[in-house]
C-alpha cells in the first residue's frame, strides 16, 4: 500500500473538520455562501475520504487471510464500496438539488420553504439527501466496528531519569 493514500486521507479528513467548524460557526441566515462553502468542505472532502478509506481497506484486505478477527473480509469490503458510492452519490444530489433550490426560490428568507415556493421539491429532494448521507456515513463508520474492537489502549505513564548534579543545577534556586 502506498503512503500516499493515508496522507490523503488525513487531508481530506481534516478539511472536512475544518468545515464542520464553519457550518457550525457561520449560520445559513447570516452568511449563506460561507455556510455553503462549509458543507460542501463537510460532504465533498467527506465524500474522497470515505471513498479513499475504502480503497485502503481493499489494500490490506490480505490481512483477512491471516487474522480474520480483524473484519476485513470481502462483506465488509463491499458494504463499504457500497456506502461510499453512496454517499458520494447523495452528495451529488443533494450539491445539485440545493443550488437549483436556490435558484428558484421565490420567498422572502431560506429558512422557511412551503410548497407554495418555487424550488421546494428541490429543496426538499436536497434535504432528503442530506439525511442520506448521514446515514450512509453511520453505517460506514460501523463496518470499523471488528477493526475498533482489536485495537488495545495500554496507561500512559511517564518516568523521570536522574539528572548529574553539575555546576549549574547546583546554583539555581
């Protein structure tokens, strides 16, 4: 496996952090391009980083062969290559359907849509979507369910090492 596929993928993970701190940070009534801009950095990089977390899954699936226990074996592989494509696909429908939503709209302020504005199905096929890719990211962060489970976290602890007592250590207070 080349290390280049983790480096990208801790890019692109922390990209889509960093637009989770935007979304959250830049309301959707305040400042719309900036809030838009967040999630498309949430869903988009979110998108390439589960689909290059699956092509490093399909990397080191080898490792099934020898250590079943850790999970990697093909139905997980294809339930992740499954709720990548999906997701990534949500994601494009719910890109497309918010911007002509958008375009559309023929209301006084975004946050409140009726079915007697333009784009409210598109709207409402954007927001539906959304949902999907929540869900679809819900059961991709499960199939790291057998993975998580082999993992083993030791105490940290510190020790201290005695230090020669030399000229300098002798003259401070």
């Amino acid at each position: 496996m080349n290390k280049l596929w983790n480096i990208l993928g801790i890019v692109t993970g922390l990209i889509s952090c960093l637009g989770i701190t935007t979304v959250g940070s830049f309301q959707e009534t305040v400042l719309l391009p900036i809030h838009a801009l967040g999630a498309a950095m949430v869903f988009g990089s979110g998108s390439l980083y589960l689909l290059i977390q699956t092509k490093i899954t399909f990397d080191v699936r080898h490792i099934y062969i020898k250590n079943p226990d850790y999970g990697i074996g093909p139905k997980t592989l294809y339930l992740r290559i499954i709720t990548a494509i999906c997701f990534a696909c949500f994601y494009t429908v719910a890109s497309v359907c918010a911007f002509v939503a958008l375009m559309k709209f023929s209301g006084t302020t975004i946050i409140w849509w009726t079915e007697e504005h333009a784009g409210y199905n598109e709207h409402l096929a954007a927001a539906i979507a959304e949902w999907a890719m929540v869900a679809s990211f819900l059961v991709y962060l499960y199939t790291f369910t057998y993975e998580f489970k082999s993992l083993e976290f030791e105490e940290v602890t510190m020790k201290t090492r005695e230090v020669a007592k030399s000229k300098s250590n002798e003259e401070l207070p």
